[in-house]
C-alpha cells in the first residue's frame, strides 16, 4: 500500500494512494477511540477499518485522514479538518468536490465541517453515527465510570468548567446535517438502539437526500461495498 504519513499543524496525518486514481477523494472522519500515529493507524490496524480502506483505494479513491484526538465535535477539530482539506487540495491532483466519511463521534463534526467547507462537499457517508450530545449524555449516565470520563473529556473538548458541563451539554441541540447533499447512513444491527428508530425515521422526514440502511453484525463485510456504490452514484457531475 502507498501512504503517506506526516505532521499537519502538529498532528500525525495520513494520505492513502490507489493504484488507479479516480481523480476522486474521501476525507476520513474519526471518532474518539480513533488515533493516526507516526507509525501506527487505527484505520489499518483495525481489521474491519483496514478492508474498508483497501477497498476503497482498489476502487480509485484517495483517502485522507488526521488524528483529532477526543474532540466530540469541538470547533477546534472542526477548524483542523477544513485546513486539511485545503491543504490536500492544493498538494494532490484531484476533483475538488471531496466526499465526507464519519463514523462514531466523528460525525458529531458533520455540521462545522460542512458550514466552513460550504460547496466542496460531494456526499456524506456515515457508520454507526453518533449525532447528539444530549442523547450521549444520557446513555452514559447509566455507567458512573463512563458518565465521568464523559464528563471529563467533554471539559476539556470545549473548554469548559467542570461544573458546568451537565447544564451546557442539555443546551445543545443534535447536530444539523445538511439538507442538500446527499447522505448515507450505515448503522451495525448489534449497536442500534431502539430509541434510534424514531430519531432516525424524523431525520428522513427532515432530510430529502437521507438513505438508511441496517446491517447485521454477520454482514458487517458488506459496508464498503455499499458505501463505494454510494459514493459513485454521486460522481457524475464534475
């Protein structure tokens, strides 16, 4: 495999090559257990991440992704992700409209990143999304340890008082994905909630170029195929 690893505003980042450029490019979006060192990657020491990379660069695509550490879709990560962006477009031959690919809390950064890189985006595609703070909030109090690790990382995220982190966390509204570009959302049967279902079915009503689709855990391979033919359907205008 062809990639390149190196710092960009002091973070380990990675740019994957295909043999057979498409001329088209995906920007990885991390979650919070997700982490790009010198010489380690989560997105190729992770078996099912590592498949859905080569598969995608055996299909032309260029892929590009930085460490963001635990960001829970803060404005910093957000502002690190658009820089890349146009740094990437700057130093690679390819289509400037780029494709967005969240998973976990990366998706929590979807509407920053959209908004500072208005027009660039091509489509969105997402696995096991986490897109609202309120509803992380209140699954982890279930679980004192994880409530105050939660707690803890979201202070340091956004900078804010430890004591007044449970009142800012119910003041924010789930993250707005937006209208006009097309979006892809891939949940995994063995991490759904059954609260998702109604929250999803609004997102649909909310959101015309929405498509769900749900995987059995057994059918977990299937995800970069289905993400791949997504992302061409929506490479016909340059």
């Amino acid at each position: 495999m062809n990639q390149k690893t190196f710092r960009f505003n002091n973070e380990w980042t990675t740019i994957f090559y295909p043999e057979r450029p498409s001329g088209f490019s995906i920007l990885l979006i991390g979650g919070d257990n997700y982490y790009i060192m010198e010489k380690s990657n989560y997105w190729m020491e992770h078996p099912g991440k590592k498949q859905m990379v080569d598969h995608l660069l055996g299909k032309g695509y260029t892929l590009v992704s930085s460490n963001l550490g635990t960001h829970w879709g803060n404005e910093e990560a957000a502002e690190r992700l658009a820089e890349l962006y146009a740094y990437f477009i700057r130093q690679e031959i390819i289509n400037e409209k780029i494709h967005l690919l969240a998973e976990g809390t990366g998706a929590l950064l979807l509407e920053k990143v959209c908004a500072l890189l208005e027009g660039k985006i091509r489509s969105i595609g997402m696995i096991n999304p986490e897109l609202s703070l309120v509803k992380r909030y209140q699954k982890e109090k279930e679980n004192k340890f994880f409530h105050k690790k939660f707690m803890k990382e979201i202070s340091l995220a956004y900078k804010i008082e430890s004591d007044e982190v449970s009142q800012w966390i119910k003041s924010q509204g789930d993250c707005h994905l937006p209208k006009e570009i097309p979006i892809f959302l891939i949940q995994v049967m063995n991490h759904y909630e059954r609260d998702l279902t109604a929250y999803y079915q609004d997102l649909t009503h909310e959101l015309a170029h929405l498509e769900i689709n749900y995987v059995t855990p057994e059918k977990r391979y299937s995800i970069p195929y289905l993400m791949n033919s997504f992302f061409r359907r929506h490479e016909k205008q340059l």
